[in-house]
C-alpha cells in the first residue's frame, strides 16, 4: 500500500555573531559561572545585534535549509514560521522571509507555540501535505527571545538566546510502515490552566507593552519531565516502537537537567541525545532545528536513522514528531 509521507530533505540554521558567556552576564546581573552551569547547563548563548530582526535569523536559515535539500526557494508553496518574537505585531515575519525568498505564490503565516512552536509547525506541515495542501513546506523556528528579558532577573535572564533553524519538508511517498522515510507520527498537546506558570507580562490587547518573561521554574520543571515523558511514550505506542529503537533524540534545549531527568525516565541512554543547550541556551522556537542541524552537520544524524523531536513550552505546549530521517 503506498501512502503519502512527508519527507525532511534539508535543514539550515542561524546564530547571531555575538555569544555571550556566563563571565559576560555575570557583569549584568547577581550571577555566577558555577551557579548557572549547576543549574541549567547553560554556558553561553547568541544575542541577536542591534537592528537584527527575527525574520533576518530566519532568511539566513532559509537559505541554509534550502541549499542543503538542494531546492529553489521557488518550489515552496508554504512558509510556517514558528515564533513568539515576531517583527511586528503584524504582519507575519513569514510574509517577509517569502517576500526576501523572492516568492510571490503560495502561503506563508506565523504560528506562536512558544517553545513547542516548531513541533506545531512539522505537524502542521505534515497534515497539510497528507491533505495534498502542500508539496515542499520550509518550517522556520526564529527567535530574538533576548529583547523579551528582564536583564535584572537572573532567574530567567540566564536561560535564553536567539537563534533560528528551518527544514524543507516535502512531498514523498512509503509502503505505510517504520521502514519509510519520513515523518511517522506527531503529536500536539496544550492546557491554558499552567498559562501563569510561563508567561510574558504584556501584550497588544493587555499592557499595550511587549512585557518581560515570568516564571515559575520548579513548576515548569516537574510539568516538562511528565509532560515530555508522557509525548514519547505516545509516539512510540502509535509506531509499536521501543526506546531502543529511537537513534537520535533532539528535544527543546531549555535545560540539560530536564534532558537528563527525562531520559532517565524513559530509560534513554544520555549519548543518543542532541544537546546543545550549553552553547545556545533556550532558543525557544530555533531550539529543535537547530540542535537537529548540528547534529547533521556534525554527521550524527545519517539517512535511515530515526529521530525523536519533542517540546515543551509557555501555555502549556508540548508535542513531539517522530521521522525517519
């Protein structure tokens, strides 16, 4: 039986010049090296320049992306822009990475998950196209998460960066089982109840003001271990899959203790994840793309292998995709 499989055949990715250390932050706000790397993990992380947009990120990873899967940006027909920091309220950056593609076809919209927001952008991605809406989708996850900050809280000032990643998913076609290449299943999920557990303290319709993010970090903690926990185990039930089976586990990078935590309880040993928190910090949306394009890069990530994507972020959002790669 043939069925339609949405293949990801390219992926980029996009890091502001500037990375800033724990010793650099230490000089902003009541911190230190020790204390941060204790906690979190985090090392360093980019900060976007003066004047550089989040839709800059995401052209730069576009055309990363699009190079790598050796298309013409002119061959997409969607562009799903996964971010909470967009250029302007509207309209959506995604309308400006077409516009600078070259692109005057098509569909291109953002999509605001927070951290779960490239994992809602795949599976978006992977419905329209089983939906015959869509051929060759580019998936961007962009963010300059550093101007959302309140430079005085040292609770969550030391998490985030900036960043972007982006894939082209496109069109393919398997015989319905885990052999194929592609995306096998996803899975989204939300509950507004936590919505004061992870928020930013403005808006539009609210204050008017672009806010600061708030957090409660034990809280987020205990819901992310369950949360992600609880999405893997859903993706393999729906494959027939086993951890053992899984080659490459690249999850949101928000903290190498929540990693660790959660590859303990699904018994996944630490060497089969892609972590790059300690050099990116949370990137929110950019978190999953672009630890899944170093991991290709680096040549960790090779073509049959399968691939375990998961996230957790502000809402509370959380999903996972699982591909063959």
């Amino acid at each position: 039986m043939s069925v339609i499989r949405s293949q990801i055949v390219g992926c980029g990715s996009y890091l502001p010049a500037h990375a800033m250390s724990n010793a650099e932050l230490s000089k902003r706000v009541d911190t230190t090296d020790e204390w941060i790397v204790e906690r979190t993990g985090i090392k360093n992380r980019h900060i976007a320049a003066e004047g550089e947009l989040t839709s800059d990120m995401a052209l730069a990873a576009a055309r990363a992306a699009l190079a790598n899967a050796q298309m013409d940006a002119q061959e997409l027909d969607t562009i799903i822009l996964a971010t909470t920091t967009p250029d302007n309220t509207f309209p959506a950056s995604a309308t400006t990475v077409q516009a600078k593609l070259g692109l005057h076809h098509g569909a291109a919209f953002d999509i605001q998950a927070v951290c779960s927001g490239f994992v809602y952008g795949l599976t978006i991605a992977d419905t329209f196209i089983k939906a015959g809406q869509g051929k060759n989708i580019l998936v961007i996850g962009a963010e300059t998460f550093s101007r959302l900050l309140d430079w005085d809280d040292r609770t969550t000032c030391v998490l985030f960066g900036d960043g972007a990643g982006a894939v082209v998913v496109r069109a393919g076609t398997g015989e319905g089982s885990n052999a194929d290449r592609g995306i096998l299943t996803a899975h989204i999920h939300s509950d507004g109840r936590y919505k004061e557990k992870l928020y930013v303290d403005g808006g539009p319709s609210s204050t008017g003001t672009v806010g600061h993010v708030r957090m409660e970090g034990r809280e987020v903690f205990r819901h992310a271990v369950v949360n992600i926990a609880e999405t893997i185990t859903e993706s393999l039930e729906a494959t027939g899959l086993s951890v053992a089976d899984i080659d490459w586990f690249v999850p949101h990078q928000a903290n190498r203790r929540i990693l660790e935590g959660t590859a303990k309880r699904i018994g996944l040993p630490l060497e089969k994840i892609i972590m790059t928190v300690g050099e990116h910090g949370n990137t929110s949306a950019a978190s999953v793309p672009l630890a899944l394009d170093q991991g290709v890069r680096d040549g960790r990530i090779k073509k049959g292998d399968m691939v375990l994507m998961e996230a957790m972020g502000g809402g509370f959002t959380w999903g996972s995709v699982l591909a063959r790669w």
